[in-house]
C-alpha cells in the first residue's frame, strides 16, 4: 500500500474513532465515506497492514499496541514518525531499501510523495538540534541494512558525535556531518584543519567498547582510498569505555597495516589491533 501525509493523518483519526467508540467494519463504512481526507476502506486497511487495528474475537475494531504508540506520542511529529517506522517495518516498500545509505543519498530514490511525508515527520531537519532524528535515521537504516547489527551502528555513531564535538571546541565552528547525509563519501567529518588554515580536513571516526588493553577497528578499502588520497585526513580513534579517550593518527601511520593486492585479488576490509601503549604518543583527550 502506499503512504501520504494526508493517509497517515487520516489513519490517526480513525485509530482515535476506535479508541473512543465501540464499532465494527460495517459500521464505519456505512457512517463515513471519508476519514479526514482519504477514503474509509484505504484507511481501513491501512491501519490493519500497519498492525494498528485488528479484530476482536467480537467482531469490532480494536486498537493495537502498536495503535496506542502513535495515540500516547507526545508530540505530532513523534505520531508521524512511529507510524513511518511501522510502515517501513511491515510494507518493506521499495524505496525503503535505500535508507542505510545515508539520509541525503537516501532522499534521491524517495517517491515524492514520501519526501513529503518525511518533511512533515520533521525528519529532514537540522540533526544537531534534535538527537531523536539521528536515532530514527540509524534505527531504520539498520532495519534496511539487516546485516548490521543496532548496537554497532549505535557505538560507531556515538564515536562520530564525540568528534563532532571535539572538533566544535578546538575550532569554535561546527563541522559537517557527511556520514550522517551519505555513506560513499569515505569519511565521516568534514572539518578544517585550523582555526587559522580553513583547508578542509577529512576525518574518519572509529569506536569501540571493549575494556581490554588492545583497540580493533576495521576499514574499508574505500576508505583507504579516499584517505590515501586526500590532502588533510585524519583517523579518530575513540575508547569509549569506561571514559572516552580519542586517539589521532594519519594516513601514514595506519598505512603500515594496510594489506596489499596481489594478482587478480582486492581486499575490501582490513582488520587491525593496536596496542593501548602503542598508541599513547597519539592519545589526544580522555573525556569531553
């Protein structure tokens, strides 16, 4: 089935209908030919596909736990939202498939219609004055990448906001957050070298839980070759456990891990442990 604005407003006032009255299919087909703006038998079944009406052993329409979500949300905009996530989660529609790319590559294969119901969802605003939208972005982009686990996107992107931080007090300037808009650029910030050199500085943000004395991280053979071929890139490392500690290193320094190609073979992901001691001349900070 396919979504507006106006059918997910429509879809609100009936689950609120049911909330309040006792009522069966019939019933509310033979009382209104439209609910808000789409037409009843749309709304009807759009609320039972997205799970938030379903039939009681009765006969009447009940509303689901899914139905209270978007009932009790406390704003408009978390409503619009829970009931996107819904969708995505039980239609799978096409454009769906898309959305772990990043929110503006993402935004290039959306429907209009569904552009417009993001907007209205308030989920192509500024990300640095509301944290709950990168949270919707990365909960639905795993959804949409299947085989990346939440709680690895949730650690990586905690990484990144401590480097955007990082980098808003030693510049006094916020940086762009390229990841958070596409995932093919090969670096996560977008910075300045200094506050004197406005020369852009590519930075990639890793990050780990782990409380043992060695940090792994892995990098991709696109983000080697961006990095290898920027000007000014640099590699965040953060620890985050138990206090975030930011380690800095260069192109240069990781080089010396990084695998070569033989023969008709490329690597597409490296694998590489460092030591805790040996990365000490690099420890930038512990806390922010």
């Amino acid at each position: 089935m396919s979504v507006s604005v106006g059918i997910l407003y429509s879809s609100q006032r009936l689950i609120k209908l049911v909330r309040e009255n006792l009522l069966t299919i019939n019933e509310i087909l033979e009382q209104f030919t439209k609910i808000y703006v789409a037409s009843t038998p749309y709304v009807i079944d759009m609320c039972k596909s997205c799970g938030w009406l379903e039939i009681s052993p009765s006969g009447f329409l009940q509303v689901t736990s899914k139905g209270l979500e978007i009932l009790e949300a406390r704003s408009t905009t978390e409503k619009l939202r829970n009931q996107l996530k819904h969708y995505i989660y039980t239609s799978k529609p096409r454009w769906s498939k898309v959305l772990h790319y990043g929110r503006t590559e993402a935004l290039q294969h959306f429907p209009k219609e569904i552009i417009q119901c993001f907007e209205e969802a308030d989920l192509l605003g500024d990300y640095k004055l509301d944290e709950s939208t990168v949270y919707w972005w990365d909960m639905l982009g795993t959804f949409s990448r299947r085989g990346l686990e939440e709680k690895k996107s949730s650690i990586g992107r905690r990484g990144e906001l401590l480097s955007l931080q990082y980098e808003e007090k030693r510049l006094g300037i916020t940086p762009v957050w390229k990841s958070f808009e596409s995932n093919f650029v090969g670096f996560d910030i977008l910075s300045k070298v200094s506050e004197y050199d406005a020369s852009n500085l590519s930075i990639e943000v890793k990050a780990t839980i782990s409380t043992s004395d060695k940090i792994t991280i892995f990098i991709t053979e696109n983000e080697w070759n961006v990095a290898s071929l920027t000007k000014n890139y640099l590699f965040h490392i953060w620890s985050l456990t138990p206090t975030p500690v930011l380690y800095i290193l260069t192109p240069d320094f990781i080089k010396l891990s990084i695998p070569h190609n033989e023969g008709n073979g490329n690597w597409e992901t490296v694998r590489i442990e460092y030591g805790k001691d040996e990365l000490k001349p690099y420890r930038e900070m512990e806390g922010i």
